[in-house]
C-alpha cells in the first residue's frame, strides 16, 4: 500500500524561477559588492590569528613606549606606523588593527550566532503557529505582543549585572538577543504559513492522507525558503549592532576582549586627542552592516515576487 509520502503530490518545483532570481540577484552590483564586502570580513575574522602574525602584533599585547606620560599615542594618526598600521589604543598601546581584527570575531559571532538562533525559533515557532492554529496560534501571538512590548535594552544591563562572571559573555549575548528577535519572524512565517496551507497544492496532499509532517517540511518549508534566507540576511546587521550597543554599554563581552562596540565607546572619550581611536573600529562596523543591508536588498529584490519587476 502506498504511504502519505508516495501519495501527496509534491510541492510545485520552480527552478527556472530560482535560477531567474539569481541572475537578478548578480546582476545587482551593489548587492555584489555587499557579499564582496561580507566575505572579506568573514575571512579577517577566521584567519584573525594568522593575519595579525604577519603584522607581528597581537590585541593583548601592551606597548607603553608608544604612548605618552598621559597615555596619548605618539606619532602621526595615533600612533600609525609600520609596526602598528592602525595605530595604538590610548593608556594601553595595545594594536589597534588586531583589536579591529579581532573584533570582527566578536561581532560576527554574536551576530551570525544570535540570527541563526532566532531564526530557527521563530521559523519553528511561526510556521507551527500558522499550521495548527487554534489555542496554540493564539498563544503565541500573545507571547509575540509581549516581548515586541518588553523593554529589553533594560533587562539585558540588570542581566549583566547579575549574572555570575563564569557564563560567557558571548554565549549569554546570542542568547538574549535571540530570545527577544525571533518575534519579527516568527510573525512573517506564520503568516505566509496561513496563506500558504490553503494553497491548491496543499489543500491536495492533505485530501490524500499526507500527515502534518509531509506537510510541513516537504509543502510549507521549501515555499518559505527564500523569504528566510533574505530576512536573515536583514537580520545580521542588526544584531551585529546591538551587541556593539551592548558593548557600548558597558554590558557586553569583558575587556581585554576585542570588540567594537567596546573600542567605540571607549573611543568617545579620546577623540579630541586621538580621533583615529574612533575611526577604525567606527569605520568596520559600519561597513559590515552597510554590506550586510546591501546584500539582503538584493536578495529581496531578486527573489520577493512583488519586488521583482520594479528595477528593470
């Protein structure tokens, strides 16, 4: 006897659409340019230890003979030289092309860390919500206007307060950041879901006996693919920038632990006398997240179906 799987007609397959979508998609130079830009930073924080060898520095090295008696660096741009490309951190003389190198580390992790995690609760959540529906969908629309309502900034410094110092930082910031970012996606998910369960093709396949399962990974998930792949995209940058606001704060990763956030906020107090302090970790985390929205236009414009007529 034949089962649900063998039964229920698969999902309508569109590759000729896919493949129309990634033409469009590398036919977008700035959204090129953004995956040229992701790439390399990616690659600075993976190889971080190797390129910073070759520089011969490292970011927990402290080199008191490039600073002042007031700790100001010495020399041109704060302390730019063939030693140290970026200059130096004021008080410390630690290199400040490691700590941005470094850095990109911390801020990538925590970013890529915190998206993937909400992603994946507020896919689950989301596309179970709008399938089920009922008590359940009702629930989770409730829990949905309560953290979109809760002050997180607020609850996240008391976290860092009372937290013991043995849980890691990092781990502690995707977390949090995931708990209170899954919301946004989770409400698109469901409603495409809604939309989706009474297509013809899924209307069919549960006529034919395919069990919730089938339904959800085999009719549902793969018609939601791209709207997940571009809203992760979006999704980066932003948590990449809350963890800098984190650091900013006080209450992210602890120093001596390179981050940008950190070495901005730190900065802010330096850039009447050292201004280079602020431009270099400033002028990374902008450019990521600037590359990150670049890359996640395009993909929305290559593959939302009611965006892909308007930049011919």
């Amino acid at each position: 006897m034949p089962t649900d799987t063998q039964l229920a007609p698969p999902a309508p397959a569109r590759p000729k659409k896919s493949r129309n979508s990634w033409r469009r998609l590398l036919a977008d130079r700035w959204a090129v340019a953004g995956a040229g830009v992701v790439a390399v930073f990616l690659l600075i924080a993976l190889a971080a230890p190797l390129i910073c060898a070759v520089a011969g520095q490292d970011p927990y090295t402290y080199d008191l003979d490039a600073l002042t008696e007031a700790g100001v660096p010495i020399g041109f741009g704060g302390g730019i030289s063939t030693e140290h490309w970026f200059g130096v951190e004021p008080v410390t003389g630690r290199d400040l092309f490691a700590i941005v190198a470094y850095g990109a580390r911390t801020s990538l992790l925590v970013g890529v860390g915190a998206t993937v995690v909400s992603v994946f609760l507020g896919v689950l959540i989301g596309l179970t919500a709008g399938f089920y529906g009922g008590w359940y969908d009702r629930a989770v629309s409730r829990v949905i206007d309560v953290l979109l309502g809760f002050p997180w900034l607020i609850f996240v410094i008391a976290l860092g307060a009372i937290v013991p110092t043995g849980v890691p930082k990092p781990v502690l910031l995707v977390a949090v950041l995931a708990v209170f970012g899954w919301t946004s996606i989770a409400r698109i998910v469901r409603s495409q879901t809604l939309v989706l369960k009474r297509r013809t093709f899924v209307v069919a396949s549960t006529a034919v006996g395919a069990g919730p399962w089938h339904l959800l990974t085999r009719q549902l998930l793969p018609n939601l693919t791209a709207t997940i792949i571009v809203y992760a995209t979006i999704q980066i940058p932003s948590m990449i920038g809350a963890e800098a606001a984190l650091s900013f704060l006080g209450v992210g990763v602890p120093p001596p632990t390179p981050a940008w956030g950190r070495s901005i906020g730190d900065a802010v107090s330096w850039v009447q006398t050292d201004p280079m302090f602020l431009v270099f970790p400033g002028a990374a985390l902008f450019l990521v997240t600037l590359a990150f929205n670049l890359l996640g236009d395009g993909l929305r414009d290559a593959f939302d179906p009611r965006t892909r007529g308007l930049n011919r």
